[in-house]
C-alpha cells in the first residue's frame, strides 16, 4: 500500500491517495506434497525416549515439542473445551 502525501502553501496536508501494490503470485512448479510425514522428520519435534501413551509436549528451554509421559506434566487440567463431536 503506497500513502503519498504533499504539503500545500497553507502547510496543511495536500491529497493523500491510498491504494494497494501489486502483488505476485510465486509458484514452484518443482513443489511436491509429501502426505505421510513422520514426526522424526519435523524440526521442531523431538521423539527421543517415545513410549505408548506418551504425549508431545512443548519445551521452551529447547523450543521443540518432546515427547514426554503425561504423569511428568505440571498441569491440573479442570476442563476441555473443543467444539462439538
């Protein structure tokens, strides 16, 4: 968005036009979806020591999500509130 502004001889704030850039579009042509991703291939997830009934949990300290036993979390969860099922 471009705001052009000029002052006149009465040192007031002459027109000011308000409009939106052009915008491009970049597409890869070369771009291929990969559908099945596991979660060893995600950056920011670290599945060292995963066990069954784990959950991934957000570390600050490591900024990745860790796989971790829930019965380790800090947390009083009182209410779940997600939608309709």
């Amino acid at each position: 968005m471009a705001i052009n502004g000029s002052i006149g001889k009465t040192n007031r704030l002459g027109p000011v036009t308000v409009g939106a850039t052009t915008q491009t579009t970049i597409a890869n042509l070369n771009f291929k979806p990969k559908p099945n991703v596991a979660l060893a291939e995600i950056s920011d997830v670290s599945t060292t020591g995963v066990e069954d009934g784990y959950a991934l949990i957000y570390n600050s300290d490591t900024n990745k999500y860790e796989a971790q036993s829930i019965s380790n979390v800090a947390i009083n969860i009182t209410t779940i509130t997600g939608g309709t099922f």
